[in-house]
C-alpha cells in the first residue's frame, strides 16, 4: 500500500511479529503465556538469522566472561560455586567447570555470578523509541543464560535450537521491561526485570502451567527485590556484582516452590502496592519521580487501576531486544573505578612520579562515560 507512510508501515508489521500486552491486563499472566507460546513454537519459525547470530555471539561472550572471572580466582564466583557444590542433587545442573549435580537454582546463582564479575557482557540500555512507551531508559545486561542451561540439564530433553530459542525470549522479556520501567529510578537495582524473565522462561521449559509461573513472578516481586543499597558508597562489594545471580536464585526457587503448588500474588503489575504502581501511581495521584504520594487515605490512589505502562514483545522476525545489545568494548564503572584506583596506586608505589609535587603534575586524564562516572560519583 504505497499510500501508508514508512512510519506506518513499519507500526504494521511490528504488530504483525509482537504481543502486546495492555496496561489494563493481567501483565504477569501475558508474560508466562508469552513465554511458553513462543519456547513452545506457536508463532511459528520465523525469527531472522540475525537474531539466533547474536544470541550465539552473547552467549559465547558470557560464557568467557565466566570461564575467566572462576580461572582467576574471583571472590564471589568462587564463594557460590562452592556453595552450589554443596547442595547435592542428581536431578539437578551443573556449575562452571564440574560434572556435579547440584541444586539447580544454586547452579544458576553461581554460573550468572561468574558470568557477571568482571563487569564485560552485554547490556541493553531500555531505550527504543520505535515502540510507543519504551523510552524508559533502564539498564540491563546479559547475565541470566544460566537459566536456560541449568532447566536443560534439568529435563534432559532441550536441543540447542530451543535453548537458543530461550535465550533470545529471556532477553525480549527482560529488555522490554527495561524499556518501559526506570527501576533505578527509585533505587531499585535493575536485576529485577532479568528476575522476572528468568521465573517465566524457566517455568515455560520445565512444563510449568501460565498461572504458575505468574505466581512465580508474584512471589519474585513480593518477596525479592533488591534496592541500590548494593552499589551506594565507594565499596564495590560482592553484592553488587552478585546481585543479578542472587535474584535470579529467588526467581528460580520461586518458581520451583509455584510447581509445587505455592500460589503467589497474582496480577503483580496491576498492584498498587507492588512496585510498579507504588512508584508510578496510576489511580488517585500523578506519577512522579520526584514525589511519591504514599497517603494512606488516599483510597483511589491504592484500589484497581491499570499498571504504568503497555509491553510489546516480539515473536517473529528481527526486532528483538538482544539485537539492540551492546558488546562491552569500553570503561564501565568497575573499570573506570580500577582506572582510578591504578592512578593512585601508582603514585603511592612511585613517589618520583609526585616527586616535583602537585605542581609537577600537569594533568591526569581518565575517560569514562557518563553512566560510569555518575555510578561512581
């Protein structure tokens, strides 16, 4: 129809290749129909070469980063991979570098730990502007393909395409909710959103019914969400590395514990006092994220009402969120922090560097980007 406009057209066919789940919906209950419809084949095989290339070339990437971060002794992998050894279980996975059955959500907590250390795997930054409502602008990195691995060593009976086929739907997931939800925001660390996707693709591949995985996503959201408080100050501690392999430990229990027939708190992203609504209000007051309108009396504010945003996830052809990905090539704020660390280091350990004093030194130049340099303050 050469009367439509490219903007029109392209809205055409990426409503032809997505889901859209609407703010006055069951959110949480689309996603785990999401994710079982499109694990499971309903849409078809029609996912461009482009997208499997890329999800191979951030899983290779991710598992490097994991391989190198337990080679060279890092704490925090070191810690949970001996601690994931310790929980025996035969129908289980495995962690990094060992053929040891073990709890699979400890395998999980282990592995994304390594994979995560160094800082070095891919990121999405939540910014689309070609979807109407996914400018949000969050920050999200590819730290959660242990999910996938572990529920294959699980079931025994997941090839590689459809492990792959997990992967890229774990990232559609947790990179379009980066899209339209800013957790950092409000000081909440921005693993919550890899969390969710993990419940739901880890409950999809185990056979695990919708409502039970979005009992999964309610109980991850009622229960675990971790705040900033990991990265505040100017210790870089275990827990801020860790943090994307902690949540998803909980994630995947939560998800086990739903398939045993714990039932969570449903609709989750319509709550008002889950943390979408509480932070976005879309009844009785004005979202702001500069004042949050907590008055109890306001019983508009707490009743039903819609969650703050629609989510459009992609099924078909190239538009996924992995492919919007970004290698890590340059300073991020460990780096940058380490640069600034060398520096100092080298003065202490080479007095004649400030032998002339500080006059003698004419500039010292460390070139980070923005975000980095806004983390480390």
């Amino acid at each position: 129809d050469r009367s439509r406009s490219p903007v029109a057209a392209a809205a055409s066919s990426r409503a032809s290749s997505t889901v859209t789940l609407p703010a006055d919906s069951n959110q949480a209950l689309g996603i785990a129909q999401y994710a079982k419809d499109f694990i499971g084949g309903k849409y078809g095989d029609d996912v461009d070469d482009h997208v499997w290339q890329r999800i191979e070339q951030f899983h290779t990437d991710s598992v490097m980063c994991g391989i190198s971060a337990l080679a060279l002794k890092t704490n925090a992998p070191t810690v949970l991979r001996e601690e994931a050894l310790a929980y025996h279980d035969s129908n289980g996975a495995t962690v990094f570098g060992s053929g040891a059955k073990c709890a699979p959500e400890k395998a999980i907590c282990a592995n994304a730990s390594a994979v995560r250390e160094w800082d070095s795997n891919g990121t999405v930054f939540g910014y689309n502007p070609n979807i109407p409502g996914h400018t949000a602008g969050e920050f999200g990195h590819n730290d959660f393909y242990p999910v996938v691995m572990a529920a294959a060593q699980v079931t025994g009976n997941i090839d590689g395409k459809t492990a792959l086929k997990a992967m890229i739907c774990l990232d559609e997931i947790r990179g379009r909710l980066a899209e339209v939800f800013s957790l950092k925001s409000y000081k909440i660390d921005h693993v919550v959103h890899g969390a969710i996707a993990s419940a739901a693709v880890y409950g999809a591949l185990l056979g695990a019914s919708a409502e039970e995985i979005e009992s999964a996503i309610g109980m991850t959201i009622a229960h675990y969400v971790p705040f900033r408080a990991i990265r505040a100050g100017k210790q870089l501690s275990d827990s801020k590395g860790a943090s994307a392999a902690i949540s998803t430990e909980a994630a995947v229990l939560s998800m086990r514990r739903a398939m045993r027939g714990f039932i969570g708190p449903r609709d989750i992203f319509r709550n008002p006092e889950a943390i979408f609504r509480f932070f976005e209000p879309t009844t009785g007051t004005t979202a702001s994220k500069d004042n949050v309108d907590i008055t109890l009396g306001n019983k508009v504010r707490w009743g039903v009402g819609p969650s703050p945003f629609n989510l459009v996830l992609s099924h078909s052809g190239s538009d996924f969120a992995v492919c919007g990905m970004h290698f890590k090539l340059g300073l991020y704020e460990h780096q940058s922090a380490g640069a600034l660390e060398a520096i100092i280091s080298a003065l202490v350990h080479n007095p004649d560097f400030a032998a002339g004093g500080l006059e003698a030194i004419n500039n010292i130049n460390i070139v980070a980007y923005e975000p980095a340099y806004g983390i480390i303050g």
